[in-house]
C-alpha cells in the first residue's frame, strides 16, 4: 500500500477532529462542502490513475481566522493507537484497518498534493503509538522535513501529543502556525467517563500550560515565520456527563489564563464498537449554543456568571446566549447608541465587534437618530431595535410573534 492509499485509509473518522473555524460557521443541519470537503467546483487536474478523485482523500475545507477558505489535508500519523479512550474510532483493540506513516513517507506524500495544487495546507494528528513522547517526535520529525528538505512555507496545525515533554511543545511551536491538544473533558473528574488511562493535568492540560509559558518568557527565536503558533483545544461536548457550564468554566480559564486562539466542541456521537457505542448521540444545537458562548467570552467581553445557563447547568438550545442574556437584561434597560461604547455595544443582538466599529466611526460624523441610519451600517434592525435608544428614544419595531 502506497502512501497516498494509505490518505485514503485516513480519510475514515477525521472529522471527529475539529479543524480552524469551521466553514460559513454552519447552523445544525447545513452543509456546506461535498463529500471530502471540497466545494463542488474544485476540480484539481491530474492524469488517469495518478491521485485518487479529490472526494476520497482526507481533505477538508476550513474557514481561517483571518476569514478565507483553506484546503486542508487533514489526517493522522498513524490510525493506530495504545490508548482505549472508549469513545474514539482509532482506540485500541477496535477491529478496523490501520495505517501508519513513517515521517519522510507523509512529508513527500503531503508535498506531492500541494505541488498539485490539491491540498493548501496540513492538519497533522496521530494515534499514539510508543508513547506520547515517542509519538511526538514523529509529529515533530515530519513538520522538520516539511519546512527543511521541501522549503514548505505554508500552514501547518500540529497535533500534541499526551505527556509531551516542554522542549517538545517548544519545537512543536516554531514549526507550526497552530498546535492543540485535544482536552476531551473539562476536567479531572469527567475525563474517566471518555478515557480512562489519561491523566487531565499532568498529559493534557500541561502542555497548553508549556506552550503559554513559552510565549510569556521566550521571543520567538527559531519560529519558521518569526512568530509563535496559536494554540487551542477540543472537548467532547456531552459523552462525559458533564455540563455546558463546566465545558465554559474550562473554557474561561484557557482563554484568559492560557491565551488559546479557539475552543472546539465536537459533540459526542456514538461509534460502532466502542464501548459508549449505545449512548446516545448529543444534539447538534447544544454544540452550536457552546460555540456562540464560547466567543461571548472571548471577542465580547461577557463572564462566565453573565451566560444564561438553566438550573441543571445546560445553557439553552431555543435561544442564542446572547440573545438569552438580551430578554433578560436590555429589555427594560435598553443602551443608548450614540453613547454607549465598544464593549457596550457588542452586547446587544446583532452587533459583532465589525459593526460595532462601523457605529463608533460613523458617530463621529453625525449623530444617528433612525433605523434607517443603522440599516445603511449593515444592521439587522430587527435584532437590534427591542434593545437600543437613539438620542434617548425607543424606535418603533414590530414585536415578535414568538
């Protein structure tokens, strides 16, 4: 088997990995990519018999944050590993076909695609096989080969390893745009519900924690692009038993403490030979709620204590979070456009930081004293009308029927 069959092979239950942001930021239920991840109108040239069709290999389109698409080659060392996480399709002893790569082998087997114009980028994992540190420095080797014998200059996420070592984290850093390590659970307690022979703070949490450390004490010396790589995360959202609240507990502490670029939620779905095979699967609005919370904490600047969970800790599915929190607190408080500042603004429904911006530099010339005023801004008034003044005035809306 050839080393771009061995992609194909891959190809099976990586999208259990969450990769940038993710396309169009979906809604439950959209789709938005062919089979494969490519949009229908890539069709990449190549001879008969030369590369499989793009749909069969691990390839997947991601937004990045600066707002473009990026086409990802987005696939794992090796398929196989020691550890028995019980919700994972690559845990040990599960009967499935394995592949394995040796570094120099996915090297040239990612640079043939991207010199075909196939692939853009690479989102490299693996299964852990000798170890987590053993396992590393594979990851580390082939993103070395990457950047050295093929001169690659473009993206590149890296995987870390449980129980990698610092100087792992830090070699991990000045090769890649982005490493993560996959949390799982938000804490000590749940982790065993997912995987039991891992260790939350020492295998886990530890690296984000070298990986902050380093950029705090350490100019970026080494670093292929002269900067540090961003760093993030993922949880499985509802296999563990726990709460939405504490996912975004969790949450909180990486982005203020630990400075993660992105929180991923994949929400838990069950596998056929595992042992959690017969839970049942977690409902995709849960996981698009803790996404739209997860960036309340980190672009709006809203706590933890201000997200409008339920009494059993679950934030809403019927509303956004931001919206929740709108009913319940601009309602009969509503904010002032021509006064109110950035932070002010973000708060209310339908205005993101680039609108928000939009309305401050548009203060500066004239007072905004009508709807039509903000229409012309790009805001979607009938978000933002049940919970604004302006010039001291409620505009006049038409309520919601429900």
């Amino acid at each position: 088997m050839d080393a771009i069959e061995k992609l194909v092979l891959t190809r099976q239950n990586m999208s259990l990995e969450a990769d940038e942001e993710r396309r169009g930021q979906t809604r439950p239920g959209q789709v938005d990519a062919e089979p494969g991840g490519l949009p229908s109108c890539f069709t990449p040239q190549r001879k008969s018999g030369e590369m499989p069709a793009p749909r069969d290999l691990p390839i997947h389109t991601a937004v990045m944050p600066g707002g473009g698409h990026i086409r990802l080659l987005k696939t794992m060392l090796t398929t196989a590993c020691e550890r028995d996480c019980y919700y994972c399709a690559f845990r040990a002893g599960r009967n499935y076909r394995r592949a394995t790569f040796k570094p120099d082998e996915m090297a040239e087997a990612f640079y043939r695609l991207y010199r075909a114009g196939m692939v853009q980028g690479l989102f490299l994992s693996s299964g852990v096989a000798g170890g987590g540190v053993r396992t590393q420095d594979h990851l580390i080797a082939t993103a070395e080969i990457l950047r050295k014998k093929y001169g690659y200059r473009g993206y590149l996420h890296l995987k870390i390893m449980p129980g990698s070592e610092r100087e792992q984290v830090l070699r991990s850093m000045q090769l890649a745009d982005r490493v993560s390590v996959n949390l799982e659970a938000p804490n000590s307690a749940r982790l065993p519900h997912l995987a039991p022979h891992k260790k939350f703070l020492e295998e886990l949490l530890q690296p984000l924690r070298y990986a902050e450390e380093i950029r705090q004490s350490q100019f970026p010396t080494g670093a292929w692009n002269g900067r540090w790589a961003s760093t993030a995360t993922q949880f499985v959202a509802g296999g563990a038993g726990e709460s939405d609240l504490e996912l975004l507990t969790t949450t909180a502490y990486l982005f203020r403490n630990l400075r993660l670029a992105r929180v991923f939620f994949s929400r838990f779905q069950p596998i056929a030979d595992t042992p959690l095979e017969n839970q049942p699967t977690v409902n995709p609005w849960r996981e698009h709620r803790l996404y739209q919370a997860s960036y309340l904490l980190r672009d709006y600047g809203f706590e933890l204590e201000e997200l409008p969970f339920r009494s059993d800790g679950l934030l809403p599915l019927e509303a956004d979070p931001k919206l929740a929190w709108a009913r319940e607190n601009l309602l009969h408080t509503p904010i002032e456009i021509n006064r109110a500042d950035r932070d002010q603004l973000v708060r209310i429904p339908g205005i993101g930081p680039k609108r928000a911006q939009m309305i401050l530099s548009a203060r500066r010339e004239n007072r905004l004293r009508n709807p039509r005023d903000l229409r012309a801004l790009g805001v979607p008034l009938d978000r933002v009308l049940p919970y604004i003044l302006l010039d001291g005035r409620r505009p006049v809306h038409q309520l919601a029927l429900w």
